[in-house]
C-alpha cells in the first residue's frame, strides 16, 4: 500500500485496529484475516472517514485504469468479505 503522510500508521475504529504498513486488521487485539481488495476498501474508507467515497473512486483504487474486470462484482465481492471480517 503507497505511503500518506498524512495517515498515522494505526487507524482505531470501535473494537478494530488497522496497521497500514503491515496491512493487519485486529479485532481487540486478535488479528482478522483480511487480505488484498477487502483491506484496500477498508483503508480508502478510514482514510476518507467523514466523506462519502463513491464506487468510482474505489475502482480507481482498486484496478488500474487498463484493467478489464466486471467492477460491480469484484467490488460487491470486497465489501461482503469486508463485512465477514
């Protein structure tokens, strides 16, 4: 995940715990396996807590502009492993 000097390293939310560098979530302290497009979906959504981030915005993040991919699916596919997690 590229650097943002302006996002502290651990982002804490109710009983979560996010380490950007290390791409970790904690749940009081006991890691949640949370990999790839779930974690960058949740990152993007710390990063821009307050603000209302669209799907564009997350396909930007999520594919590069040259990727072929059925967007809605990958993305609903994220969110639902996000929200296991």
């Amino acid at each position: 995940m590229g650097e943002h000097p302006h996002v502290s390293r651990w982002v804490r939310f109710g009983v979560f715990e996010l380490d950007l560098h290390a791409e970790e979530l904690r749940k009081q302290g006991v890691r949640v396996r949370l990999a790839g497009q779930p974690f960058q979906v949740l990152a993007t959504l710390l990063e821009h807590a307050g603000e209302v981030v669209t799907r564009e915005e997350l396909q930007k993040r999520l594919w590069p502009a040259d990727t072929f991919v059925d967007f809605d699916h990958g993305l609903n596919k994220a969110i639902n492993k996000l929200r296991e997690a």
